[in-house]
C-alpha cells in the first residue's frame, strides 16, 4: 500500500493509534506490515512527537522546572493516573492532535479545520477515546486549548505545573446586587477620602505596590479617585528576585497598561551579594531586599506621601498603626508617638525631614477585601486560587517549589496538591495552604469559617530577634 494512502487514512479525522491504523488499512494481497506502518508513521511525524516530561515547554516556549520532572512522574504512577503529553503539530496542511505517553504510544486525530473549536473539537475527541484516568500535561501552546476545557473528573490537568504565562486580564465590571453593597460603599468612600486628603497634602507621593489582593484593591480605589484621570503618581515595586513567577507575570501586565506608571526598584548590595532566602536566611534577606531598597527608593525619588495597603486586622503591630503614619527623615517608626486620628480627622503636616505613609485599607478586614475583589470583579495573581501545585513540606510550612533554583534538602521530598495562598510575598519564604477554592466565592465561603491568620504562613513574621513591629521600626512597611 503507498505510503501516501496509509497517511490519507490516518487524517481522516478518526482517532488512531500505530495499531489500531495497521488494522484498519486494506488487507489484500500485499497488505502493508506492522513494520511498514511504524516506519511510515515514524517519517511522517518525524522527531517532534514529545515523550518525556522534562522536553515539556509552556506556550512561551519555556521549560518544565527539572527539579519535578521526576517527582511528577512518581506522584502520577502512584495516584494510578498516567502523565499523557498533548501537543500540536501541523502535516500536509492539516492540525494533528496528539496524546502521548512516556513509553512512546502515540494517539492523534487530525482536525476539520484549524479553528480553536475544530481544535477543541478533536482533543475531545482524542481525550474520550484515551479513556481511563489520566493527568494530562500540555506542551507548548496545546495549554492555551486545555485550559478552555471543561474536563471530565478522570482528566486531570497538569497545566498549572508548567511556568506561567502571560497574564490575562478578566476586564470584568462590578456584579453585586446594590442592596448587599452598603458596608463595602461605606468602605470604598472612607479610602477614597483618605487618598484624595493625602495627595492633596503631598507634593511627591506614590503607591508602595505588592501585587497582592490589598495592593489591588487599593489601586482600584485610588484608579476610582481619580477617574476618568490616569493615576497621578507611580507605583513602586520592590523587587526581591525571589517572587513567585506568577507576580512577574502580572507585574508585566501592569507595566503595559496606559494608565499608569510603574517604578521597579532592586537593590543593588541585594545583586553585589548575591542575595538569596536560603543562604542569608530570611531576615537578612528581608532586611537588604525590603526594608533597606525601600528606603533607598524612596530616598533615591524624595517620595513624601506613600501609600501603603497594610489593614489592622493583619498582625498586631500593624494594628497601632494610624492611617497617616509620620516617619523620621531615616524611614524609622515610633509606635509610642503618633498623631492621635479622631473621627475622619487627620493631621498631615510634615516638619522638615519627616516622611508619611498612609494606609487606606486601614479598617478593612480581609474578607471584606475579598467581597470587594468579587464586587469589582479586580483582576489578581493566580495564586489565590487554587490549583495543582508543587510543594515540600519546611519547617511545617508548605512552600511552593517554583522555580530550577529552589535547594532541596538532603530526603526532601516534593509532593503534589491543591494549594492556594492567602497572602504573596517571596516564594521561598511564604507557606500555601491546601484548599479547594477556585473561585473568589470559594473564597469567602472558605474564610467565613477558618479562624487562622493570613499571615501564619509567613516566615519572616516568625524570625527570632526581628518581630513584624521591629522590622517596622527599621523602615519596612
């Protein structure tokens, strides 16, 4: 049989595999050999046919963190649940969809057309035909049609261990009924007054900017204060080098938006040293690449009014803050001498030197933070939501294994599992917590019954000799 009628058939649009094609093809009287077949097959699809977790690249053509490949392929072989590659290709005009296994079975079925529903179509129809329990690992930009799926329990996707791509945003509109809205209006008017108060008090102010779900709430507030105006003054980023991959991700985003301006400061002792949570240990890295940038940053620009999003209910030194925070000309904080704040009175007067930070999420708790990230519907880093992570367990800490640089200790093991964060900070030294929340609604639902602090799993909070309020004396926010 020639070689180009065996391909005729295996583009039909039916889902075959190198047998199940051998079997269907004309038996007359020189029907073609298992061996035939297989070599016509390993011509066509050549030597992109991936089979090994570790050639597995995201949609950006980055590579899957090598420290899990192996780990992954354990954890899958224990849950009885095989790792299958899909991947696209395209042959003789026509979009191949591919499952692969790790032992080199190879099932594909060509698409219609090239449409995204042809496409979405076919890995359908690949999957329901695959049968049985299966994590599915998508290679390259085969996520990007994954992740639309709406999967059958026996699928699992295995897209959220790839590195990130891209942030898109949702670019939603506010969806709670009004009569359910007073508590957070109340809210919403009392942080716009305050950053009004304080920008007309300031003549070199900024936005101290986490990427966390405080920072965006308190960017949606202040984008509202000044609407239909772009933000009159910059957010400041403070950048550790050892944030989650998925915070770079959406810093990019930020930084491409029109309506605002974004200012990345690194601190250059922080790149001369080296510096990194797991050789320094986390107050020492805490105190070069946060509290000692931000008070070069803020010396470098001569910023006198910044915002922070700090609230009371996060952690008790936070809780004497007041909302206009006076600092010395060295950035210092004295919990004993503060202005006294008497109704929605505040005293913004700097004396020569002085500094002010204010702090519109003051009386904010964190769920009505959530219920306002609901009601905005405002856009934050994904991991707030929970997906299937990697994770080792530290110190009774889940700490996220995020990227090729994270040192495993001697029997260290990486595990598997639905985590979600409660609150952002360097990966190496913020714990995830396990969870099925994948919505903002799962969220609230979830919080309303927990009675565990957010910051729990926060390492620096717990570093001997450098409590929160310590650290807050030196500069940090």
């Amino acid at each position: 049989m020639p070689a180009s009628s065996l391909l005729d058939t295996a583009l039909d649009g039916t889902v075959w595999s190198a047998k199940s094609l051998g079997e269907a093809l004309p038996s007359g009287e020189n029907p073609p050999s298992k061996r035939s077949v297989l070599r016509a097959l390993s011509e066509f699809f050549g030597d992109e046919v991936v089979h090994s977790i570790g050639d597995v690249v995201n949609p950006e053509n980055l590579p899957i963190n090598h420290l899990i490949v192996e780990p992954l392929r354990e954890w899958a072989q224990s849950k009885r649940r095989p790792v299958e590659i899909l991947q696209l290709m395209e042959r003789r005009g026509k979009t191949l969809v591919i499952l692969s296994n790790l032992a080199g079975r190879v099932l594909w079925v060509a698409c219609e057309t090239s449409s995204d529903e042809s496409v979405l179509e076919a890995i359908t129809q690949l999957l329901d035909a695959r049968g049985g329990d299966i994590a599915v690992l998508p290679h390259g930009k085969a996520r990007g049609y994954l992740d639309k799926l709406d999967l059958a329990a026996r699928v699992l996707n295995l897209s959220s261990l790839l590195p990130p791509s891209p942030f898109v945003p949702t670019m939603g509109s506010a969806n709670t009924p009004v009569a359910q809205r007073s508590h957070l209006d109340q809210l919403e008017r009392e942080s716009i007054e305050i950053i009004r108060e304080a920008f007309a008090a300031s003549s070199h102010p900024a936005m101290l900017f986490s990427m966390g779900k405080d920072s965006m709430v308190m960017l949606s507030l202040a984008l509202k204060a000044f609407a239909p105006e772009p933000l009159p003054f910059p957010l400041v980023v403070i950048d550790t080098q050892w944030k989650f991959q998925d915070m770079y991700r959406f810093r990019e985003y930020l930084q491409s938006r029109d309506d605002m301006s974004v200012i990345v400061y690194v601190n250059p002792e922080a790149i001369e040293r080296g510096m990194n949570p797991f050789e320094f240990g986390s107050a020492v890295h805490t105190d070069v690449t946060k509290t000692q940038a931000l008070r070069k940053v803020l010396d470098e620009h001569d910023f006198d009014f910044v915002f922070g999003g700090a609230r009371r209910d996060e952690e008790k030194s936070r809780a004497k803050e007041r909302i206009f925070s006076i600092r010395s000309a060295a950035h210092g904080w004295d919990p004993k001498n503060q202005r006294p704040e008497l109704w929605n009175l505040y005293n913004t007067t700097l004396v020569e030197g002085q500094k002010m930070r204010v702090f519109p999420l003051s009386n904010w708790t964190e769920i009505d933070i959530w219920r306002y990230v609901e009601q905005e519907n405002i856009d934050l880093v994904p991991l707030y939501l929970s997906q299937l992570r990697p994770y080792v367990v530290r110190n009774g800490s889940l700490i996220m294994v995020d990227d090729a640089r994270f040192p495993l200790e001697p029997e260290e093991k990486i595990h598997f599992d639905f985590l979600r964060f409660r609150t952002l900070g360097c990966y190496p030294l913020t714990g995830g917590a396990l969870s099925e929340a994948v919505s903002v609604g799962d969220i609230i639902s979830e919080l309303e019954n927990s009675r565990v602090s957010e910051r729990s799993s926060r390492v620096i909070d717990f570093d001997a000799g450098a409590s929160m309020e310590q650290k807050k004396k030196d500069g940090y926010f």
